[in-house]
C-alpha cells in the first residue's frame, strides 16, 4: 500500500459501512476509526447530562468537559467517555432516536471532523460515516459510497441486535427508525449524506461480507 493512504465509505444506517471498514483495515494493515461510534458517544453525553442541543452555551460547555479518548487496538478503535468504555450503550434506543439530532448540530460536527482530520494526518486510515468524502477527507485516496434498500438496512440492524443484546426492537420499528434517519440524514442543512462526485457507488443489497471486500480490494489493488 502506498503510504498515508485514506479511504473514506459512506453510506446510509446499516449499508455495511462499518463491517466493511473494519474488515479492510485488518486485511490492508490500515487505522479504523468508526465517526458513527464517535457521534453516538457525544450523543450519549448529552442524554446524560440532559444537554439543550438548542443552547450554544450548554454544548460547549458539555464539549469541553467530555473526556472522550480513542484508543487502537489491533487496528480497531475503542471509545472512552469519561474513562469508561463504550460499547452496547452506543446502540441503545435512546442513541439511537437522537444521534441524528445531535450529529446535525454544527458545535458537535466542528469538534469531531477536527478530530477525525487529526487522526488521519500522520497515519493510513479508512473511515465510515456520511459525509467522510464530501467534508472529512474530501482528497481521499479512495471513496466508496454504499447503498442498500431501507427492508435489507433494518434486517441487518435487528440480527446485530438478536445477536449482541443491543434492544429489543422488533423489525418494523428498525426499518421505520432507519428510514426516518435516512431523511433527517440527507435534509440535515450541516454536512448532509450524500455521495461525492468522485466516489463509487455500490449496492449491497444482495452482497456478502466477503463479497463486497473482495470487490473493494480488487477497485484498490486496480488503481495501485
């Protein structure tokens, strides 16, 4: 691989963004950093500590009192709020009905793009959200845009859940979430989802895992 390479994936809720990323990381030796985990961290920090999203004021404040740390492990990013490490909080339901809120607010978009740009200067990284390729890394080496129908998204998200105890969701309540975030994702006037210009669009809709990175090291192996 060349040096300080970036590829950035976007996508909707549950294209496989994440289980692609995580996946290219291990198998091309590059840095992970999962933007979706860290906007649900501070989403979380803010139902916490009943933060108004509509008071400048009490955001900066929440903002500059988190102590939200990343640390790699294995070429996987862990997230740290106040010490204490994430994980199936990220996914409850209250993230879940509020990260897109939260994610539109400008004060909480500046402080985490600069965190993300920081992270990607020195080091080979791929990162998954929705607005990697458009705002984040807009010179990415590589940009991967993911799609897939809002039926497939939902059964995805409700076997991860089955799976990791994350809620107890039934599968018409994840579809109609997903597809509610999907709106407030793409109208959002901050940083909405959309596909970059230059970025290749990909349906996975009917794709395995294995697949679908397979392609994507093929596009990668291609071009270098």
């Amino acid at each position: 691989m060349i040096p300080n390479i970036q590829i950035a994936i976007d996508g909707p809720a549950s294209s496989g963004k994440s289980t692609l990323a995580k996946q290219l990381a291990q198998d091309l030796d590059l840095i992970y950093i999962d933007t979706g985990a860290m906007y649900r961290a501070i989403t979380l920090a803010t139902i916490q500590s009943n933060t108004d999203l509509s008071s400048d004021r009490q955001v900066e404040e929440l903002l500059e009192s988190l102590n939200l740390t990343f640390r790699i492990d294995q070429g996987q990013q862990n997230i740290f709020l106040n010490g204490q490490k994430l994980d199936q909080e990220l996914r409850s339901p209250q993230v879940n009905q509020a990260v897109s809120k939260v994610s539109a607010n400008p004060l909480v978009r500046e402080f985490l793009v600069k965190t993300q740009q920081d992270v990607a200067q020195s080091q080979s990284v791929i990162m998954d959200g929705r607005d990697i390729g458009t705002v984040v890394l807009p010179e990415a080496d590589f940009k991967f845009f993911l799609t897939a129908s809002p039926r497939v998204r939902a059964q995805r998200r409700y076997d991860e859940n089955m799976e990791k105890g994350y809620s107890n969701q039934t599968l018409e309540e994840i579809e109609k979430e997903i597809i509610k975030r999907d709106h407030l994702d793409s109208t959002r006037e901050i940083s909405p989802l959309t596909k970059a210009k230059d970025a290749i669009e990909i349906d996975t809709s009917d794709l395995s895992i294995q697949e679908l990175v397979a392609k994507i090291k093929l596009i990668i192996q291609d071009k270098n």
